[in-house]
C-alpha cells in the first residue's frame, strides 16, 4: 500500500544531521553492520567504526544524549542514502513527544547559529545548560568577575549545534554544562558570515556543510535575503571600546554602560526571533519613525515596545548609532560614514547615547528592567 492509499510513510531523519550521527543511529537502532553502513555510504569500513565509537563515548554530553535520543524514533536505514532524491527541506518530520529536535530545519540551525558562534567567540564567553531548564543561555565573564548574559538560546538548536560539533563540554557531568566554542564552530560562523555578505552583494551561492548537506540555497529555503545592514562580526563594537582607556587609564566605556548596550542588543534578538526577521527596520534607518508592531508572540512586541520607546527618547543621531553599533553590530568606521560624521566622532557619541539610554533605562523600567521570555 502506498501513502497516498492512506499509508503513512515511515519518519525520515532531518537532512542537516551529520553522517556520522547518521551512521550511528542507523547502527544501533535498525542492526545494521558496520560493512553494510560503509557499503551504502561509499567508505571504508573502519571510519564507519571510528564514527560510530566516537558518538558513543559522546553520550555523557547533555546536549548530545537529548538528540540522538530525540532522533532515535526517526531512523530507518534508508537514511544512509545521500543522494538527491532523499534530500529535501521539504520534507514534514514527525515530531516526537520528548523534544521537537527533529523539526528543525538546517535554515533555523543556521539563523540562530550566526547569532549564538558570535556570542560564544567573545573572550570569556560560555554557553550555559542546566539540566532542568528548557532554554540555554550564553554568559561571558568580565575581568573583573562579572557574569554578563549575552544571549538566550532555545535547548534543540543548543542540541543540533552540539550534534554538529560547533560547541563542546569538556566537563559534562556537573549540574550546569558549560560548552565552548569548536574550530568547526568558528569555521562554520566564518562560513554563515561569508553567505550572509554574498548575499547582500547579489552573488548566488550554495550551501556547502562540512557535515554533508551540500548543494542547498540558503537563501532560497529562508524565502528573502536579510538586508544588507546585518553583519556578524566575532565581537560586539561595545566589547572593543569596553577595552579601550581614556586619558586618565579608565575603560571608555565603563562595565554599565556595555550592559545597557547589550540589554537593547536582547530586546532586539527578542524582535528578530519572534517575529522570524520580520521587523521592519529600514524605516527608521532610512529617517524615518519606528513603525509599532501589535501582531505577533507577546515577548517579541513586548520587546519591540521597549525598543521603539527608546529610541523615541533618545532621539535622531543617537538612537541612530545605539541601533546601529548595538543591534545591528556594524562597526564605528562604517556607521561614522554612513550617518556623515568626522572620522573618530561615533564612539563619543555612543558613549553619550548609551549614557542617556542607561538614564531612560532607570527612569522608565528600573535599573534592572522586566523580566523577558
């Protein structure tokens, strides 16, 4: 009987799993030997042997235990063939009761991606998982011994970046599992990065993953191209000048000031998640007012509120360069050209704006704001 007699055709893994968690899930879930596995992959028999022994000594990892076994009911051994014609985006996984890992798409991995490898590559920087909360977070340590939260990440991309090798734990068994940032990560950001610019230079590109999901359109499957004001650097600029002294040997800009700078920045990735990239900022960047959003997830408007009315508060110029440096992450050279000011005049005036933001902070929501999510 066929699927379209009414027969339901059997799961499928999602395509952006790496081969070799590909081969070890196929091995311990269908039987199948480590000969067959390499006869249908067209390898030789012992890197399906080193594959498989490797995921195996993984499973101590959190991250990775939770979606190999969220992946386990998907498997069938048709999902050691790797030719086109099992390979599409479009394909409508069968989600499992104990987590949605196995409804990703490689596009939502690479969207939250750029953003979580750009928060991890900062110096000090950890990713932060503990065992009873659905949701991670990324913290960075300051010099002085400060935690500063950077980011919030949902647990499955946590669990597909961990799958991917982008992020590792060198010391799984604790309450709290804290992952760093891989050479794989940093290449894969590098290479995000890259397609993010091709793309805003009308260049078409393909879609080359080091984990085997080679030949896709990135910008195609997303549905539009981002606007061409999204850069990802390693850094955020608050981070450099936060490095930089003045005159009298004090940081330019002292540890408050870098802190109301990344609460905008969370505000923001609250708008951009939620609202799938659909938040409109051309507008204001263009000269014009930030248009209300009133439609959408409750903690994406409520954040998109906070955003607008500050700016408000700030005014041109200065919400101008907050918006820019902080959440659109574009350097102090290039926003200095592009709002007309004298070379070396923009981090001054980020110093100002971020002064005058932390006091519409305190005066409108108190010194450490609502709470988000």
């Amino acid at each position: 009987m066929t699927a379209s007699q009414g027969q339901t055709a059997s799961p499928r893994l999602p395509v952006w799993v790496p081969d070799a968690a590909r081969h070890y899930l196929v091995h311990t879930e269908t039987g199948l030997s480590i000969r067959a596995l390499a006869r249908a992959s067209d390898c030789h028999p012992s890197t399906v042997l080193r594959q498989v022994r490797r995921f195996e000594g993984r499973r101590d990892d959190p991250l990775i235990d939770a979606a190999l076994r969220a992946l386990s009911s998907q498997v069938s051994a048709r999902d050691i063939l790797r030719d086109g014609k099992t390979k599409t985006m479009n394909m409508q996984y069968i989600k499992t009761d104990t987590h949605q890992t196995v409804g990703l798409t490689q596009a939502q991995i690479d969207q939250e991606a750029k953003r979580v490898l750009r928060r991890l590559c900062e110096q000090g920087a950890v990713l932060a998982v503990a065992r009873e909360m659905e949701t991670a977070v990324v913290v960075r340590v300051t010099r002085e011994g400060e935690q500063v939260r950077t980011a919030v990440v949902e647990r499955e991309i946590a669990q597909a970046m961990a799958l991917k090798d982008w992020i590792t734990c060198p010391e799984p068994d604790g309450r709290i599992a804290r992952y760093f940032i891989t050479n794989n990560g940093r290449a894969a950001l590098r290479r995000l990065t890259a397609q993010d610019e091709n793309r805003a230079s009308g260049f078409a590109e393909r879609h080359d993953d080091p984990n085997g999901d080679a030949g896709w359109n990135i910008a195609a499957i997303e549905g539009a191209s981002r606007p061409a004001y999204r850069v990802y650097p390693t850094e955020s600029p608050l981070v450099g000048l936060a490095r930089r002294k003045d005159r009298d040997g004090k940081p330019f800009l002292p540890r408050d000031l870098v802190a109301v700078g990344e609460r905008l920045r969370e505000d923001y990735e609250l708008v951009e998640v939620g609202m799938g990239g659909d938040a409109n900022w051309e507008e204001f960047k263009n000269g014009g007012a930030l248009a209300a959003i009133t439609d959408g997830p409750k903690g994406a408007v409520a954040a998109h509120g906070r955003i607008k009315d500050a700016l408000a508060d700030l005014g041109p110029g200065l919400a101008d360069v907050v918006l820019r440096c902080c959440c659109f992450l574009e350097g102090l050279e290039q926003t200095e050209k592009k709002m007309g000011w004298s070379a070396r005049s923009g981090k001054i005036v980020l110093r100002i704006a971020l002064q005058r933001l932390k006091r519409h902070y305190e005066e409108t929501l108190g010194r450490y704001g609502p709470m988000i999510g």
